[in-house]
C-alpha cells in the first residue's frame, strides 16, 4: 500500500470516528495523532493527514451541501458513515487540493478504492457517480493530462503485476475447529496477506507473511484461490495484483499482530461463531471453500 494511500486510509478512519462520536476538532487531530502512530508508515505524510482532516471540518458545510446537490436522492443521514466522510474526502481533495499535487483525476480515483475496501457492495459505483458529477460541474479539469506516472491507456498485459499471498488459517482444539482472522481499521474481519517477496513462490510467501503478521509457524495444506483484479495505484497508476490464498493449519497459540498498518486485532474464532462477522464480500467465497476442504477431511 502506497504512503499516500495508507494515508487517505487512516484520515477516513478518523473522518469516520470524527462524524460517528461528534467530535470537536481537536479531539479529531489527537484521534488522527492516534491513529498515524498506530497504523501509519513513520511521520512522511503526517501533514498530509493533518491538512486533509482539517479541511473536511471545517469544510464540511460546503462539502455536504454538495453532496446534497449531486445526489439528491439520498439525504445525508441515509447514507453510511463510511460512504458520507469517503465523499467529504473525495471532494475535499478534488475542490481544495493543490492539482499539481494531487490531480483531479487521483482524487476521484483514490476515492472509488477506499470505497472498493472499506464501503458496501454498492459504495465504489454511488462515490463514483457522485464526485463524477461534480466533476463534470466542475468542467472535467486535467481531462487531457497525463500523470507521468499514471499508465492510464497501458494494455493489461503490460501491467506491473505485484504478487500477494494469503491464507485461511485453522487449527482444532477440543473437537472444535477455529479460524483466525486479522481484523482491520474500518471494522471488517479479513485474511493476513501480503507481498511475495523477489526470488519466493507463494507457498513460501503466505508462510512468511503469515508469521510476520500473526506470529504462527502454519502449514500449507491446499491451495484455495487465485484472484487477480486492477488496482489504481495513486503514483504508479494501473497494477495487476494477484493474489494467491492458501488453506492452512496451525497450533493454536496465541496470535500477535505485527505492524504491517491497517490492522488492529487478531483472533481466533470458532467455526460455529464466524457467520456473525463482518467480512468483504470478496472474501466470503474463500472462505466458504476452505470450510467444505477441512469438512471433507475431518469426515474421512
């Protein structure tokens, strides 16, 4: 995840704490100071952060009069926590923000991909459709420009590609079987991944990351998933990320999270217990898969 990325990440994750406690500003600054101690990557994008939350307070009148106007349909308070500062954010950046820093174009961008992973099923098309109209309004600015970096019009199979591992981890413990899970900043439960490093396969890759982030040896049993989808990396531009996801066991001992950022929570749960979780859509199917194998071999 890119610095600026992350970034974005850890100011919505303060907007959200900011609008659902009614904070005043400066105990949304010390939240924000919190929150990029926690999760951040150093003190690189501190002002960034900081320059972000300050404006959607005090911009929030202005931001969600727009909001009103571009998606009258929708009052304020019916749209979600995590949608409502997602657009406060988005349109902060495309209204106020230095274009030479971040174009247009990133902004709206940036936005469709924190709806993509902290939003609902539904989120990344409503953002886009609403900053898609305020830019339109606005006279579609930077439409002709080209991001040195941004490789908008590249073919797919020219693409970067940036390979992931993953795994669905289980263990049993008194007849019972038990998932663990890493649980993010924006409330949803999800699988430990991460970047296969130069010169791993990704069985060696999910091994690795999986006792950096947890701190468990796992044992690779089968291989469950390859996903492989477009990301709009903010500097780099279109990436191809495919992600390889495993089923593995482990010993059931006690999970310590490291500090890859984005996380705040790991634990075990037992088989019975994970339906009332909140998970990404995208991973329920792994999920599910990998519960069927593990049944399949406790009933031989």
């Amino acid at each position: 995840m890119s610095s600026r990325h992350l970034a974005r990440s850890i100011v919505l994750q303060t907007a959200f704490e900011w609008d659902f406690r009614n904070l005043k500003r400066e105990d949304a600054l010390e939240s924000l100071s919190r929150n990029s101690k926690e999760f951040g990557e150093g003190d690189s994008e501190v002002s960034f952060m900081q320059a972000l939350i300050k404006g959607i307070i005090d911009k929030k009148s202005d931001l969600d009069n727009i909001i009103v106007k571009a998606a009258p349909d929708w009052p304020l308070d019916k749209i979600s926590v995590t949608d409502r500062n997602i657009l406060r954010l988005g349109l902060y950046e495309l209204l106020f923000s230095d274009r030479k820093e971040v174009p247009a174009k990133v902004a709206i961008n940036e936005a469709i991909e924190l709806a993509k992973m902290y939003g609902g099923e539904k989120s990344s098309g409503f953002v886009n459709g609403v900053l898609g109209t305020v830019y339109k309004e606005l006279g579609e600015p930077g439409k002709e420009e080209k991001s040195k970096k941004n490789n908008i019009n590249i073919p797919f199979d020219k693409m970067p590609i940036k390979r992931l591992a993953g795994a669905v981890v289980y263990t049993e413990s008194g007849g019972d079987i038990y998932f663990a899970f890493v649980h993010d900043v924006f409330g949803r439960w999800t699988l430990s991944k991460g970047k296969i490093e130069e010169g791993e396969d990704a069985r060696e890759g999910a091994v690795r990351e999986l006792k950096e982030e947890l701190g468990i040896d796992i044992k690779i049993e089968d291989e469950l998933q390859n996903n492989e989808y477009v990301a709009n990396h903010p500097e780099e531009g279109k990436i191809r990320k495919q992600v390889t996801y495993f089923l593995a066991s482990a010993p059931m001992n006690d999970l310590k999270l490291g500090d890859s950022g984005g996380l705040d929570d790991a634990k075990w749960f037992k088989l019975q217990d994970i339906q009332t979780l909140n998970f990404y859509n995208d991973i329920l199917p792994i999920i599910t898969k990998a519960i069927t194998l593990i049944g399949s071999k406790v009933s031989k």
